[in-house]
C-alpha cells in the first residue's frame, strides 16, 4: 500500500469545520429490506431492526403489497377491520420499527385482480393493470386509519408513498397506448386519491409521489424516461413552462430512485432526460420550476425531495462496469451521499440490508447489493453507510470534506503520513448531523475521520 506524503509535504490544515445547525440534521438516511423488516420470523426481524438502528438510520421503507394484503375484495374497503384484509405482519413490523423510535414510509404497490382494469394482456405482469384509483384511494384509507395512532393500540404512521416505479409498466401498464402516454395521467390520479384518503385521516399525513426508476425508453415502450414523466406528471412542456392539465397533483414530498447501472456515482445518465445518482439537480429543477409555475395543488410552497432507493451491487455478481469490489462498494455509497445532499435532498434510503444466495449458475438472477454479506458478516459498505466520509477537491489548493456524523462528541480528522495516522483538527459534532471541513490540500492523501470511539472507513483523495 502507497503510504502518503508527510502533512508538511501535502501542505494540510483545517481551515474551518462548520457546526451543525438545523439545516444539518435534516439529511436523513433509511433502510429499504421489506423482506426482512416483514417477516413472522420475529427474532430475524428484531435483529434486523436493531441492524438498522446501529447503521443510524432513522427511516425504513415498508411495502404494502396490496394484492398479498386482501383475501379478496373487502366488503367495506376503507374500514381497517374489514376480516378481507390481513395486516398481521405488518402490524409487527410498524411495531417493532416504532419502538426502535424509527420512522415509517409505507409504501403501495401491486393492486389485486379486483382492482385492475380490464383487458389486460397475457403478457402483462399481474397487479400492473390499470389500476383503479378510487380503489386505491379506498386501501390507503385503510391502511392510514390503521396505523393513526387511533385503532388497536397500533402506532402512527405518517408517510405514504403512492406506487412504486410508475413509469415501468412492470408496476404500472400500460405506459403508452399507440405511442401516446397513458400512464402518467392514471398515476396523477392515484396519487390525488391516495393524497385524499390518508388526509381525510389526519391532515398532516404526508403522501410521497414519484419514486421513479432511473432509465426509460423511445415513447412507445415499456419505461418512461423519468424526467419525461415528471415534467407531464406535473403539467409542465419541455421547457418546465405550465401546460393544461386535468388535475393538478396533490403531493407532499417527491421521490426518485437514482439507481445506477453504467458505472459509479459520478456516472451520469446517457440520455438527459434519464436520472442516476450524480442527476438529482435535475429532478430538484423540475420540481422547482412547477412550485414557480403554480402546477402543483395545496399551500404548501416548498416540497422536500427523497431517494427512496438506490443500490449498486457488489462483486462476485459478475463483470460489470456497475459491480465494484468490496471496498469501491463502500466508497461509492458514501460518495452518494454526499452527491444527494449537494442536490438538496433531505432523505437517502438505501436498498437492501443483506445479500441474496449468490446462484454461481445464473450470477444475474440474484441481488448482491446488501450492507451485510449473506452470512452477516459486515461489508466495507455498513461502515461507509453509517458513518460517511468524503473530500472533493474545489481547487488546486482545497478540499472539502463532508461526513454524517453517527454519534454526538468530538470528531477528528485524521491524514495517513509515513509516521501513522495524526490529527489534523477536532471539533465537537452532534450525532446525525452533516460537518463540513475546509482543508488546504495539494496532491494526494488518505484521509479518515473519527468520533465516539467509531472509525470512517478510509478516503483516497486524488491529486486533481
């Protein structure tokens, strides 16, 4: 291993470390692992949430399978009690998440045969039909009313996310129809249902709409490209100027999945109106430019963005430019984070907890994107998730370093030297909370940080 130059060779020293503030705390990271999360098997679930919180997350993201959830169509959908429906698990799960003080995002997705539309194609995956908004609206209300704080002992929840992916037709079919868009029209009207019905139960229930997936097609195909989606889900042209629309959505926070499948976090998307994880400015701008334009329905005048999913996966997956070692694994996450809080947004979820079975015959078929090996041994990624650490060079002669601290205490910045490890600077961070350090470095250098007795994992800043 190359060790670096020495401190006075590198000509390095903090110039300022900023102390949190409000605005800090607000950067919040989650867990994606429904699997694990919802499970019956309670001691799995338990360690998995005590997983969770050791990671300092504050969020998990839970998916209300709503076809899996009904034994067949309620006589009284909106009653919680109706015997159609079966919550059991989930029921635990909200449970045992509250009382590790996590917050919830339910997540709907999957409609029952019930209500689809339709018509539909034997190709067509099931729960993707048209599904029927009204119907929708009628689960959310359920689903909300049981988890208000009001019914059965069972605790709050307050988000709500309406759909996953709608601009694949894998959860949302058809996308177009003779190369005209359908979809998007059908998902405003699930979210403006779904907006109604978990309001009507208590106003400061949040719903959070868009949860796009990164990349899409030519119209006529079977994705929409993301920020064509957003731009006619909230009434805008091609130039984010207002359209006529229907109906406006009613929304309280959007979401996006900037997943990346080409290469690193500094990878942007091929086309421009595709979104991975360097891109969020992106969907911040047209988000912006529909509060200007008036094309979004309520009060509120600002609408918080989130990633609710991003992933890479991990070697021995197979060959790819998008499948990194262990240790670039880890490094790629933090670096991501760091992006979505330079692009504004307030919450990162992160998919999934554990690898699946690796299946050596078909590599592809399985998901190797966990924080955790299969067998639970921590990767370098756990480390880089709860505690990240990252420099950007803005100049020739300073770098910006940027962490989330996982503990409240006194924070160090440390610089690798052919003598060991030695302090640059200390300052006292809160836990939770972004810090930023200014450092006037030239060339290369490792560099790591340390608060509370817990180690980043090690940061190779380069020399331009």
């Amino acid at each position: 291993m190359r060790k670096a130059n020495s401190l006075v060779a590198g000509s390095l020293f903090l110039i300022s470390l900023a102390a949190p503030n409000a605005a800090d705390a607000t950067f919040r990271t989650g867990i994606d692992a429904a699997g694990l999360y919802e499970t019956g098997d309670q001691s799995q679930r338990e360690r998995w949430l005590d997983t969770t919180v050791n990671l300092n997350a504050g969020i998990v993201r839970l998916d209300a399978h709503w076809g899996s959830m009904v034994t067949g169509k309620p006589a009284n959908p909106t009653d919680p009690a109706d015997p159609a429906y079966e919550f059991s698990d989930f029921d635990e799960a909200i449970r045992d998440a509250t009382a590790r003080n996590l917050r919830v995002m339910i997540t709907f997705t999957n409609a029952p045969p019930y209500a689809e539309g339709g018509g539909k194609p034997a190709v067509v995956d099931t729960a993707a039909w048209k599904p029927d908004p009204a119907e929708l609206g009628a689960f959310a209300k359920a689903v909300a009313s049981r988890y208000s704080g009001g019914f059965g002992g069972l605790p709050r929840v307050r988000y709500y996310e309406a759909w996953n992916e709608p601009n694949l037709d894998l959860y949302l079919a058809p996308q177009y129809d003779n190369y005209k868009s359908v979809a998007v029209d059908r998902y405003r009207r699930m979210v403006n249902a779904v907006k109604r019905a978990v309001s009507s139960v208590r106003r400061d229930n949040a719903v959070v709409a868009g949860s796009l997936a990164p990349y899409g097609d030519e119209p006529g195909g079977q994705r929409t490209r993301p920020l064509v989606f957003l731009r006619k889900f909230f009434c805008l042209n091609s130039k984010l100027k207002a359209t006529g629309c229907p109906t406006k959505p009613r929304i309280d926070i959007l979401s996006h999945h900037p997943i990346n499948l080409s290469g690193g976090p500094r990878r942007s998307a091929l086309d421009p109106d595709d979104v991975s994880s360097p891109d969020m400015k992106n969907v911040a701008q047209v988000l912006r430019a529909a509060e200007r334009q008036g094309t979004i329905a309520g009060n509120r005048k600002r609408h918080p963005l989130w990633v609710t999913e991003f992933w890479w996966e991990s070697f021995p997956d197979g060959p790819h430019a998008a499948i990194p070692g262990l240790n670039k694994h880890g490094r790629w996450i933090e670096e991501a984070l760091y992006l979505f809080w330079k692009a504004g947004v307030k919450t990162a979820i992160y998919f999934t907890l554990v690898d699946s079975p690796l299946d050596r015959q078909n590599p592809g078929a399985t998901l190797q994107a966990g924080l955790f090996l299969e067998d639970g041994t921590p990767k370098p990624a756990a480390t880089a998730f709860r505690f990240p650490f990252v420099t950007e060079r803005k100049s020739r002669r300073q770098v910006r370093a940027w962490g989330k601290s996982p503990a409240t205490g006194k924070l160090r910045i440390e610089r690798e030297t052919k003598h060991g490890w030695r302090k640059v600077d200390s300052e006292n961070v809160k836990g939770g909370h972004v810090f930023q350090a200014k450092l006037s470095l030239k060339g290369k250098a490792r560099l790591r940080a340390s608060v509370a007795g817990q180690r980043s994992l090690v940061w190779t800043q380069g020399k331009h």
